[in-house]
C-alpha cells in the first residue's frame, strides 16, 4: 500500500547512536524529516 501526497507517515521508533531510541512523533510539527530507504545497500545486486 502506497502512501499518497500530503499524508502522515505512521509512528515509529528507532535505536539512535547518540540519544536511545528517537521516533518521528518527537519531530511532528516542529522539524521536516525526509525518510530514504536504500533498498539494496549493502547487497550483492
């Protein structure tokens, strides 16, 4: 399933290096985020 233009990504939580876990919602309203999945790093093809 697609997501369309305009619309909010869902929730999540990540590990961060630095400062535990971070999740898009710390960010909601008061940063842009870009999110960039690189599906074939780190693989042979």
């Amino acid at each position: 399933m697609a997501g369309q233009v305009g619309e909010l990504a869902p929730d999540f939580k990540l590990p961060s290096a630095n400062d535990g876990d971070i999740s898009l919602s710390q960010y909601r309203g008061q940063k842009h985020v870009i999110l960039s999945f690189h599906v074939f790093d780190f693989t042979a093809g």
